[in-house]
C-alpha cells in the first residue's frame, strides 16, 4: 500500500532542523536502513521543498538456505578473488539458459522472487548484450527443476546523486530557471536543486530485505527429478528482486564485491 503525505519543514528558520526531520522520516519509513538520505549541507536556507519517495521490503525464503551450509569460498572481483559467506541449497528453483546466461530464480513469500542472472563470461562484456529479448526469453523459459546454487550473502548500500546523470539523459529543464512547477507552486523561481537517492539491499540465509529512499530538492533561483543443474554464483552478477506475478521490480543490483 502507498502512502503519500504533506508536511511542514522549516527551510528557512533551520535548514539542520528540516534534514533531521526529513531523515528521521525517512529512517522510520525504510527501518533504519537508510537511516541519512540528506546529508549535511543539503538543505540551505534557499530549499522551500523537497519530495521524498521511500520504500521497505522484507521477504522471506521459500525454502531458506541451511546456515549450517554456507562456508567461506573465493568470490572472483574484477580486482581478484575475495573470500565470502557463500550460501548453498539444492532443491527445485525456476531455472533457465540462453544467449550465454544462467537464470535461476529463487522464491519468496508474498509473491517476491530473487532473479539472479549469471553470464557465462566477464559481466561487463555480456551486460551489453542483455537487451530485452535475451531478458524476456530467459524469463519466459523459466522452468522448474533441481539446482544446486551456491551464491553469496549480499550487502549493499549505495548512495548517488543522480543530479548529473539526469541531465546526461536530456533531463534538463527542471534544473534551471526556465522550470514550471505552477501545479505545485505559483512561485515561477521554483527549481530542483539536486536529486538524491539511496539504495540498501540484503541478501542472507533467511531471505531478502531492501530499502530505497529518493529526494529532489527544490529551491528558489535569482527452473525433472534428475541430476541437479550447478549454478555457482562466484563471479559478478546481476540481481533482481520482484514480483513475479506482476514482473514489477523493486531492486536491480550488479553485484562486482558482493
């Protein structure tokens, strides 16, 4: 369910004052796992508003991973390989093989499912190459089977200012004085400042938990029952996490150092 509310900050009086209010807001939303989405000096006395998008997901396995499997094994980083928790199961999980990529998909409760797609050879040379037919076919000839996956816990936090990379793409217009807010302001001086976000997604034995919090600032300008399938995840990758019923994404990783 999505809840949407207005709110008064004091931007002016204590720019600290609204950032700690905003954040706290944004802590108590994601469960503390993006606990500073506006860092320090991100709010000036010029800031009149800001719109902040939050979200929290926590699922657990359909079938977790036995604790008492996961051992210490080379995960193999562009930078050389690094020693991790890898977690290990065997049972039936949607699996399916194309254009060079292994997809298995791993169940949770809620109707949520973990994608892990894993080329067959260095993720930065195939990534380019997964358009969406590759994509739609390895989703569309899911099928579910025995497989032996071995992956490692994932923890990552990434923050980004996407200010710049929004431009990149032609979005332009909002960053300047020529910007029109007239349905949110009268004032023809609004613009956006800068746009924030932080991504926070966790993988472990148990199941799947991620937060994702955004803020635009906004100122005034002068896979039978044979042999099982190994799929070895000890290499970059990339990670959806979904709803399968949907294909809605909540989270797209690109695991490098998991």
């Amino acid at each position: 369910m999505a809840v949407g509310r207005v709110a008064q900050a004091p931007f002016v009086d204590d720019p600290e004052g609204a950032r700690a209010r905003i954040n706290a807001d944004v802590a108590a939303t994601t469960r503390d796992l993006v606990p500073e989405l506006l860092p320090s000096g991100s709010i000036g006395g010029d800031t009149v508003a800001t719109l902040v998008n939050a979200l929290y997901l926590r699922a657990e396995w359909q079938h977790p991973f036995p604790e008492g499997d996961t051992a210490e094994r080379d995960f193999h980083t562009p930078d050389g390989p690094l020693p991790v928790p890898m977690m290990r199961q065997t049972t039936r999980l949607g699996y399916a093989e194309a254009a060079g990529w292994q997809l298995v998909s791993v169940p949770a409760v809620g109707g949520v499912e973990a994608v892990v797609l894993l080329p067959d050879r260095r993720l930065a040379d195939a990534e380019s190459a997964l358009d969406e037919h590759v994509l739609g076919d390895l989703l569309g000839g899911v099928r579910r089977q025995r497989v032996r996956l071995t992956m490692p816990r994932v923890s990552l936090d990434v923050p980004s200012a996407w200010g710049d990379a929004l431009r990149g793409l032609g979005v332009r217009r909002m960053f300047t004085p020529q910007a029109d807010f007239g349905a949110l302001s009268e004032d023809p001086r609004l613009c956006v400042s800068d746009v924030l976000h932080q991504a926070v997604l966790r993988v472990d034995e148990s199941g799947v938990e991620g937060a994702a919090a955004t803020a635009a600032t906004m100122r005034l300008v002068s896979m039978p029952t044979d042999e099982p399938v190994v799929v070895d995840v000890n290499r970059p990758f990339l990670l959806l996490v979904r709803h399968a019923a949907t294909g809605a994404v909540y989270f797209l990783a690109r695991v490098v150092t998991p």
